[in-house]
C-alpha cells in the first residue's frame, strides 16, 4: 500500500485514537458503522446518521449486487451518492453473506457457487468478483473475500479454511483496482497459532488496515475477549484495525481498551426495530406496559432528536402500534446512543482516563467489568501471540 | 359560538383565501390536512410534517380511543403535545370508523353499540362520549358525532340518517367545552333537498365551523362535484367549511374552487407508501422497472427533501427492498406536493387569477379540467338550494 491514511492520534494503555483520511471523508477512530444493509440505514435519512454521529456507514456487497444491481450503483458514483449519503462507505466481500444466507454453497479454490436466496438462479463469487464489484460500489474501504469458518471447527477445518482465506486475500491484494482502501481480514477461528499465522500471511501482503473477522458467530464472550487482547498488538499499528460484526456496547469498549478501531454491528437498528434501546443505565425495553403512561424521555442524559422530543409513552405506543416511525425514532436514538459512546471512549483515551471512563460505563449500568485483558483465569496460562 | 376564529382575507368568484386562528397555532386556508390516524403520519417527524407545508394534523378519535387510550393523552396535554406536533389538530368525532371498521354495529337514538375490532369487546361510543374524548385529545377542532349515511341509500333511508345526524348534533353542541371550535357536518347522502335541511339545522345550532360529510363513498365523481358546488355557498361565509375525507389533487381544486376552504385525505400518504408519487406533471409510479436506472429526481420542480437529495432509482430501489425509507421519502414528497398545491391555491386567489391557475394545473397533466361548477349537463336542471 502505497497510501496509509491511518494516523494514530492518542493512546492509552494498548487503546488508540486515530484519524482515517478517506476518499468520501475524515473518520476520527474509535469510530461505529451503522449497517446500511440495502443502501439505507433502515428508516434513516443521510442527515440523521450523520447527527448520530456516524462517519462511515457499511454496505452489503452480496445484498446490493442483488438489489438494485451494480450498473445501477456504479451509474450514481458509488453507494455512497446512491443513498444520499457522500460520505465514507465500508463494503464487506459478500463472503460472509454468501455462508450465512445462501443455499448449496460449495466452496472451490476458485470461489463460491451458491445458489441466489432471492430467485434459486445458480451463482458464482471469487475473489475477483467481489473486488470488481467493491470498485463499481466505489466503497472508501473494501474487505478481501474470505472463506468464514464456521463454530464450532476443529484445527483442521480451521486451518484448511484459513489457508484458503489466505490464498484468496493475495488474489484479491493483486486484483483491487478500486478507489479504496483494500483491507485483509485475519481468521482461524478461536486457534491462536491459526490466527497468528494469518495475521502473518496478511501483514506480508501489505493490506490498507487489518480486521478480525469470524468472530462473535456463536462463541462464549471470553473467547471472544481473549483472542481480541491477544490479536490487536500484533496488527500493525500505522493501520486501522476492525472488529467486524461487533457488538454490543460492552463488547466495543472492551475491545477499545484492546486496541482496535473500527466496528460495525445490526445490534443498534436492529434492537431498535424490536423496542430494545439502550441508556446510559441499562435496556429499555419500551414494550413493556410500564411505559404505556412515562412521560419521561428515553435517556434525560441524550441529546438525540428522540429523547428532545418525545416520551416514553410515545415510543411505547408507535411501537406497540407498529408505527414505522416508532422504529425510526428508536434507531436514532440508539445509533447516538453508540455514536455517543464512541465520543466518550475517544475522549477518554486522548485525556488518558480510560480506565476511569470504563468504571463509570459500568458503574452507571450497575454491572461489573467483564473478566478480560490480563484477568483471564488463573489456571489459563497468559501467552503472548508473536509472529 | 361566541368565538369566530375565521377571517376571509380574499375572494374569487365563490374560492376565498382565510386564516384559521387556533388553539395550538394558524392555519392560512385552503388548507390540507395530513392524516395521523395513530398520532403518527405514518413515517414522518414533526417537522417534516411542517415542512411539507402542513399546519394542520388529523387525528381519529376511535383509534385513539383503542390505543393508546385517552389517559395517555390527556396525561400529555393532547394529541399535538403527545406527537410532538405542538400545532392544531383536528380530530373525527369516531362515527365514520365505527361505521366503516366495527363488526356488529347498532345504531339507536342514543348511540352506536358495537364490537372492538381488535378485541370483540362491546363498545359504545354516543355523542357525549365522542365529545368527551375530543375534549380529552384537546383538539383545535372536534366534529360532531354523526351518522354515516351509505351509498347508495333510498331517500328515506338518507333523510332518516341525517334526522338522527341532526338531533346528535345539538346534543354535541349541548355537551361539548373542550377548547377547540366544534364543526357541524352537513349530511344527507346525495339528496339535494336533505342536504339542504342539514345545513339549516346546523346553522340554527350555530358551530364553530361547517362540514360536509358522506362524500366520497363511492359515488361518481359528477355527484361530489354538484354537491360541493351547490353546498359551499350556502355554508356561513364566516365560518371554515371543510370538505372531509377529500380528496385527489384535482378534488381539491374543484372544491377549492367551489369555495371549500379545509380538506383531509389518505391519499398523499397511502399512495406514497404504494409508490404512487403526485408531480406537476401526473402521478410517477416508482416501482416501475423504467424508473430502475432513472437518475433524475421524482419531480425536479419539487423543493421537498426527498427530490433535492434522491433519484428515482433510489426510490424505486428502496420501494422494491421493502426499506421503510422509501416510505418515508415518498410521503414527504407526496405532502409536499398537496402542500404546494395549497400555497398556489392561496396565491392564485389573493391574485385573483384562480381560473390561470387551474387551467395551468390541468394542461401541465394533459388533462381537461372536469365537468362541474356550472358545466352540468344541459338536461339537468340547475336548481338553486335556498334554506
């Protein structure tokens, strides 16, 4: 990579604030995505991500392929000026979606062939076909294609499966050609010696940022934290890192705390959708009839346009009542719930107070800190990844 | 009424331009009201509503009712506080949902007795009660509690409905001490000579305002447009004359023209979500596979958000994904649509050139204006209603 636009700003233990010069943008790190599966952020307009304080919004390259097509998307410049958005847009490979959502899937050394969920029509997917099709969606960060191990899997799958993911991410280094940043993901399941050695074969190819992915499919969280301590240090610092797929607020400022940058998750619009919203002290879930009558705003402490200007009981009713602006007013809500955290989180670190501001993140939630990062049991010995 | 909130401010021929003094705000007549039949249009934010150019909200009474309740609303100061509209509010007085909704229904001289269509439960709802509720939900304006004459219905049916209308509307008028204006509804199926005693009898009673009622239920179009031409003009010049549940662009430009000054319809908002869209030019249906690649916006004389910012591609994209943006993003071009009809209405009749105005209306749509307003057929008899 001829370009690093990643500059590391401020530390704090092995956690990180930095700035990602992008083609559509500037994103300050420890930065969210909201998922735009479809070219929305669903039930949001551009201007209400952005007040969410969102910089960077994730694509679905599989989903959009389908819907509306790439000619249309590559017609309007890119996603980004498809969905109004102009700013910085992620694009994951479809890889992930193509082993989650597609039927017969049977992966050769070539790629995938699946057959469409939508239509049955028989399909095919490589590494070049999805850098082709991360280039027409004129993404700012496109993600090589990788083969997603599933969990449980024992060494062998996992390492047969991270070999291939390897061998694909060098066809997808030599094949990008798009406006982007081409980003490799890192597998090997929960195997630290798998994971170790992709991360390796990665760094060698020279990647725009470094990402965990097969992660947060089913696996016990410490697991989760574990490989997280033990993977960030060894990705290079001068690059983002990004944990994909996660997660919960717990989830990110744990894994802040470990070093990494960049997340995405379904968990803020989806549980939105579904009347979770998330406060500074816990979920309220608005269905529940002890709203029915609350006149209080969501969260007094939030500064978003729903908790400004509406109640409780409001929320409770559009979503009882299936209201779709009951969803929308949900997700604004909690999308600035995360945009917020990571405002603080990065505050945080610049100040060198993380350690404070992660007490009081579960002080104000009546929760403990999860056992992670250096308190792993005792009867686990601590090993440290080198490559 | 001791209160005439009502100024006319221009006239031209029987069309005037007024100004509605509310409650929770102004109203400048010809005025379009958007439906928020859940205290929610359905998608839209306050002040998109605004932006659309509405100042005025509708909100059914019956529906309320049913959830989330009047405690709720009433613990909130009102519909237009609950919705965070803070602007007038009209509310129906119940009947037509009753009438169009509840299984079971039975109609006395007391009132309506009837099943919940949600639970079975058995209801009631008179003119006090719906008198109650209108003052609970504190709206600007509250209807009358009436019965909803079908159509077709014999002479004697007609008549006998709007007897029954008429003595519920003095005990409407008896009850009601909310603190918004209360309107009468002129009903009477198409029966000239009923219609006509309706009038006199709610004039006798002397409400805030007048409405004609039973239309649009499925009678031909040629019926609405003679009715409303004959009836306007009787109706005090004093007070607001709202045509309800009306209509099509080219309805309200007949009714404008006829002298109706209020109007309220699903059409914008439901057709929206259907992919209907109103332009300058006639109706664009968006999930048409012609609009697929279509970069240009909806309408490009349009101001509103949705045409500024997004294509026709976008739109039908999200129109085929199901994305509840889409939704969204048609409705606030569809309101704004029938709020900038309204503003060339007003305009075109403090001008005193209303009959430009609708001729450029029709021949930008290619179409020739209707039959109606002194273009009846030659072998009906043009009568004069005198009360």
């Amino acid at each position: 990579m001829s370009r690093i636009p990643f500059t590391e700003l401020g530390r704090d233990g092995p956690a990180r604030t930095g700035r990602l010069a992008l083609a559509h943008g500037l994103v300050d790190t420890p930065a969210f995505m909201p998922v735009g599966t479809y070219g929305a952020v669903k039930g949001l307009s551009a201007p209400e991500i952005r007040a969410s304080g969102a910089r960077m919004v994730l694509g679905n390259t599989f989903h959009l392929m389908d819907r509306p097509g790439l000619e249309v998307i590559a017609g309007h410049g890119g996603v980004d000026q498809f969905m109004d958005w102009s700013g910085p847009i992620l694009t994951d490979s479809g890889g992930f979606q193509v082993f989650s959502l597609a039927a017969l899937r049977t992966v050769t050394e070539t790629g995938v062939t699946f057959r469409s969920p939508r239509d049955g029509a028989p399909r095919v997917l490589t590494p070049e076909l999805s850098m082709a099709a991360q280039t027409a969606l004129a993404s700012d960060i496109a993600m090589v294609f990788d083969d997603c191990t599933p969990y449980p899997a024992s060494h062998e799958e996992a390492c047969a499966s991270m070999a291939l993911s390897l061998r694909w991410a060098a066809r997808c280094r030599a094949h990008y050609a798009g406006p982007g940043l081409l980003f490799g993901i890192v597998q090997g399941g929960l195997y630290e010696d798998l994971r170790a050695r992709s991360a390796e074969g990665l760094i060698a190819l020279d990647f725009g940022g470094y990402a965990l992915g097969g992660l947060s499919v089913g696996e016990p969280k410490a697991e989760l934290y574990r490989l997280v301590a033990r993977l960030a240090p060894v990705l290079p610092a001068d690059r983002a890192r990004y944990l994909m797929g996660v997660g919960t607020p717990e989830d990110i400022v744990t894994a802040v705390s470990a070093g990494m940058d960049l997340f995405d998750c379904v968990l803020p619009t989806r549980n939105a959708r579904n009347g979770w919203l998330f406060t500074r002290t816990g979920v309220v879930k608005i269905r529940n009839s002890g709203y029915a009558a609350d006149r209080r705003p969501v969260d007094p402490e939030c500064g978003c346009y729903t908790c400004r200007n509406t109640t409780r009981a409001y929320l409770h009713h559009l979503q009882k009542s299936r209201e779709m602006l009951g969803a929308r007013l949900a997700t604004v809500h909690n999308l600035t719930y995360y945009g917020d955290l990571m405002v603080g989180l990065r505050a945080a670190i610049s100040a060198a107070r993380l350690e404070e501001f992660v007490d009081s993140f579960y002080r104000s939630r009546h929760k403990r800190p999860p056992r992670a990062l250096g308190e792993l049991p005792e009867d686990e010995p601590v090993t440290t990844i080198t490559l």
